[in-house]
C-alpha cells in the first residue's frame, strides 16, 4: 500500500476541524492543503513517522494556529519608536476606546449637521490643523507620498519640476522623489550636483514649461564635506522672483520644539510656514505622532485646486484616519503636548527614567535568572526612526544579556515566542532589549518573558 493513502482527504480534515474554526471555507481549504502538500512531500522523501490519526491532529492544530489574526501587539524593544515595521506612531489603548466611542455606528464625516446637506470630511480638521501651523488651509491624504503624488498632478501636469540633485531622495520600500514626480504627469529637472547646488542653478534651468520647485528636507541622510545647499528661504525668493509657487516637502513633521525635552531640534512647522513656501508637505505618523497620513499645507485657493483633482477621491483618508489626527492634534498644547501623545511622550523620556523601569525590571527577575542570561543595564543611544532625525541619536538605556547558556539569536528568537512578542536587536554577540520604545503598560509583560526564557 503506498503510504500518500496516509493522508486524509480534505472533506475529512474539514469535518474533523467543524466548530472550532470561524473562517471562510475557501481560506480553510487553501490552508488544508498546503498542510496535505507538506505532509505529501514528507511521505516521498521517506521523512514521516507518524499515523493517519496523528497526520489529522497535526494539520488541524497547524491550520488553527494559521488561521488566528497574523497581527498581534509586540513589545517593541529596538528602542525605534517611530518604527515603519511596526506601525510608525504608537497609540494608547486607553485612549483608543474613546475614539472607538466616535466611531461606534455612523458619524457625520460628510454631513453638515448645522445645515441639513451634505460636508466635508476635511472640515472636521482643516481650520485646527491649519491654525497650529499658521498656515490658511489644510488638506489631509492617506501618506506623504499621496500627498507628493497629488499636489504635483493638480499644479504641474506635463510641466517641469525642479529640484536640486542632492535632495531627490530614496526611502524606505524603495519610494524615490524622482519616481514620484514621473508617476505624477511631472517632468523632473534635475538642478545642480549632489553635494553642490546654487542659487544660479534655480534661475538657469528655470523656463515657461517650469511651474513647481521642489525642495525637499532630506529627512534620512546628511551629506558632509564640501557641499552647498540652497536654504528653503532663498528658493522662496526664487519662486516670488519668476512666479513659481515652491513646495516644501518635510517629509517628518513636528509642531513644537523638541530640543528643550533633550530629542534634537528639528525645525517645527510653523517655522517653515514663516519661510515662505507657498505649500508644506509632511507626514501624520512620524513626529506628530498621529495615524498614517499625508498634511498638505497652502492657502485656501491651492487646496482647492488639489481637492477639485480627480487624484484626490483616490487617496483621500477615511474615517479612522480623520478621527484619530483629530485625536493627536489636541494633544498639543502652545508650549507642549499631552499624555495622548504616546510618540512624544515615549522618545522625551529622559534616561535617568529608563535607568528606574529596567532597574525594577532586574529586582523583579530571580538572581539565577539574570546570571543563566547575562542580563546587565547599558546606557544606549537611538534614532527615532521612519527617516526622522537623521544622524541625531537620543539617549536611552537597554538590558543587556550576554547568556552563557544561549547564542544571542535563540535569546532573539526565543523572545520573540513569548505570549506578547518582544523585538530586540543583536549587536556584537549580545541581545538587547532598548527601554525606549516599551510601553510603560507592557513592563510587567516584559518582566514575564525574561522570567519564563
């Protein structure tokens, strides 16, 4: 008898399986048989041991682990907090039920309630938002890129945009500004060296096909030595000068100082208002702090020369998006930001508050725990990630274990299996576990992973 009569037939498995899986038949099916196929490759290469029954019991217990939601919370310990793997800008839980209670049902998000007809799903944020940057109007999109994608097709459709060589960027997921502005319907010219570009570059290349300059901050890298940068002021000047309206695309974005909470400064929005461009580019879940989106800042007549292009329907964001920027941006305050405001308040922790948590953490591990894992507290320095802050490291602490019982990636790997998933880093032959980006809520999580490693 060959032994693929082993494996049971799909009808079977589904029968065995009835009532303990709530998914789709046709997703059950799939993962039915990409189980059989393994087993059935097993049996070939004369690699199985084990029963019809045991066969069952297995495919079952595989699929229903498979079956279960892939996403899942993890404790974050890369000390990234603005980590594009897991989601940029964290959230608080606490806070989420609230915006859980405006979402519950239906909501006006185009409703004017005041005159019976029919809103604006912008109206809802647009005049806050514009108002904290000091600019005239606002428009919210679904990401940065979107919001690249959208300007430059409603405003230079088939024409020229110019920009200098040492700020057409590449970021994460292989997004480059000059692909963008091809996808666009722009044409890219190209302006300068990538180390050097001059205010006599602008005013040369300049044409009557040329209806945008591009400056972009280039949020993720930092060119040294002998370079030339044309400050965003002087291209400001040099759009008034030929009647060129000039985009500021920040890539990050943040509406308050941050250097007196010891993260390095980067300029706020309102600041770059000031400068001048006659539209601001940034994202919603990097430094703000908010939901993956795309802000648009100009005046009154240019957002609605955006919104009016058919573009805009495409990558406008939805309920969730608008409901919780709206959340974020009333945690900012004149002169700060409040607790809703989980990214700030998780990168301006000062170390000598990590230093108290992970010295909590080490009281509450048994003596032979930490002596079987190495464990220790390092001081630590981190970036705080997603292309923010370029080069500029923040203080932080870390645990440290050097195990004599465990390579470091089993340290990694058996971390990652815990009941809650902690996401460490390797770095010459020791695990490490960065305080920064762990949840004040997640500690006792993490203290229960260590004492179960």
């Amino acid at each position: 008898m060959s032994k693929l009569k082993l494996l049971p037939s799909v009808s079977l498995i589904i029968e065995k399986a009835k009532g303990r899986l709530n998914i789709h038949e046709n997703y059950l099916k799939l993962l039915i048989n990409k189980e059989l196929d393994h087993f059935r490759n097993k049996i070939i290469s004369k690699d199985l041991k084990i029963e019809k029954d045991q066969i069952i019991d297995s495919i079952i217990s595989n699929i229903f682990n498979k079956a279960s939601s892939s996403l899942v919370n993890i404790i974050n310990g890369t000390g990234i907090v603005l980590h594009t793997g897991f989601g940029r800008a964290p959230f608080d839980g606490k806070h989420l039920k609230k915006v859980a209670d405006k979402l519950d049902g239906y909501i006006n998000l185009e409703f004017d309630l005041a005159h019976n007809k029919r809103g604006d799903r912008q109206s809802h944020i647009d005049e806050h938002l514009a108002s904290i940057c000091g600019s005239e109007s606002s428009l919210v999109v679904n990401n940065n890129a979107a919001a690249i994608l959208l300007t430059i097709n409603a405003l230079a459709l088939e024409s020229e945009v110019i920009c200098s060589r040492g700020q057409i960027v590449e970021i994460g997921g292989s997004f480059r500004i000059s692909e963008i502005v091809e996808k666009s319907g722009g044409i890219l010219k190209e302006i300068g060296t990538t180390n050097r570009t001059h205010v006599r570059d602008y005013e040369e290349a300049i044409s009557d096909k040329t209806k945008l300059l591009l400056w972009v901050h280039t949020s993720n890298y930092v060119v040294k030595g002998y370079t030339n940068e044309v400050p965003l002021e002087e291209v400001v000047k040099i759009g008034k000068k030929y009647n060129i309206p000039v985009i500021a695309d920040l890539g990050s974005g943040t509406f308050i100082p941050l250097d007196k909470y010891g993260i390095p400064a980067e300029i706020p929005i309102k600041d770059v208002v000031r400068k001048g461009p006659d539209i601001i580019l940034f994202s919603g879940d990097k430094m703000l702090g908010g939901p993956q989106s795309g802000i648009i800042l100009s005046s009154k007549k240019i957002i609605e020369k955006i919104k009016s292009n058919s573009i805009y329907r495409a990558v406008r964001c939805d309920k969730i998006t608008i409901v919780l920027l709206d959340q974020i941006i009333r945690s900012y305050k004149k002169h700060g930001f409040s607790n809703l405001n989980l990214s700030l308040s998780l990168l301006t922790r000062t170390r000598e508050n990590l230093k108290k948590i992970a010295n909590e953490i080490i009281k509450e591990v048994p003596s032979k725990k930490l002596i079987m894992l190495g464990a220790s507290i390092e001081d630590s320095l981190v970036e705080a990630g997603s292309g923010s802050l370029p080069q500029k490291n923040i203080e932080s602490i870390a645990l440290k274990f050097n195990s004599s019982s465990f390579s470091a990636n089993k340290l990694s790997s058996l971390f990652r299996e815990g009941d809650v998933p902690v996401i460490g880093y390797i770095h010459k032959n020791s695990f490490f576990i960065d305080l920064k980006a762990v949840l004040p809520s997640q500690i006792s999580y993490l203290i229960k992973t260590i004492k179960n490693i």
